[in-house]
C-alpha cells in the first residue's frame, strides 16, 4: 500500500472541495443566475449571490458521517477564525452524504443552548492544533434547513 503524504492529500482535499462549491452554486444559480463563487484566499466566505447581496461559506467534514459528529472550529494557530471571524450570511456543510444549510447564529445557538464544550485537537493533516466544537450530527440538523424551506438562500 502506498503511503500518501500531506502534500497530495492537500491537493485531494482541495479538488474534492471544488466539487462540493460548484455543487453550491449550481443549486444557487437555479434561482439566482448570477451566483459567483470567489477564487483564490479569500476567508470571508466562499460564494456570493448579488440578486440578494447574500454570501455562503462553504465546508466539508467527511468524517462526520464516521464519527456522528459535525466539527466546527473556532480558533487556529491561537486565533479565533472560522465560525468566530466568518462574514457569510449562510454556511452549508457537507457531510459526504448531504448537505446541510444553517447560519452562523444558528450554529451559535445550538453550541449555547446544548451547551457545547470546545476542544483542542489536531485534524489529519493539520500542521496545528485548532480549537473546535464537535457537535452530534442528529443535534446539529436540529439548527438546519432545507433549502425549499428558506426561499433557496434568500
């Protein structure tokens, strides 16, 4: 068996996320045709939809569905990013079998109200340690909704 280093599980990650973002905006230009997604670093959020002067962050935790929880980090390299810093409107999580739409505030809701301890771990392929919240997944859905139910992002 052949060992993969960080570098080409990197470039997976990426590809496998660029799939997942034009899956977003294919679902969002359905209704809002000039729909873009932002390229190259730029953290405040992943697409953006002018019709609405709404944004969407993307993210994917494959894992999820392996270990029952949704992973929502909080701080890196000893700075609050993330959930603490994001500047979209929505966020939509793919878990590797469904996609899950929420809020900010929502995802804040359901850390306070379930009262959510934060943690420090080291994801595979993490350089860092992170701070995050992991939150069971049936909890999570719980401060989700379908797309159909919100006007499809508006």
């Amino acid at each position: 068996m052949r060992h993969i280093n960080s570098s080409e599980n990197f470039k997976k990650d990426l590809q496998r996320g660029r799939k997942i973002e034009e899956k977003i905006l294919d679902i969002c230009r359905e209704k809002y045709p000039c729909s873009v997604l932002i390229d190259g670093k730029f953290k405040d959020y992943d697409l953006f939809i002018p019709e609405t002067n709404k944004t969407i962050e993307i993210k994917g935790d494959y894992r999820s569905c392996e270990t029952g929880n949704i992973i929502i980090e909080l701080m890196m390299f000893n700075v609050p990013s993330a959930l603490l810093t994001t500047k979209a409107d929505y966020w939509v999580i793919f878990t590797g079998q469904e996609l899950l739409w929420t809020t900010p505030i929502k995802i804040i809701e359901c850390i306070t109200i379930n009262n959510i301890s934060s943690r420090s771990l080291t994801g595979q392929g993490d350089t860092a340690s992170k701070v995050a919240c992991l939150i069971p997944i049936e909890i999570f859905k719980k401060y989700c909704f379908k797309i159909e139910d919100s006007n499809d992002t508006n």
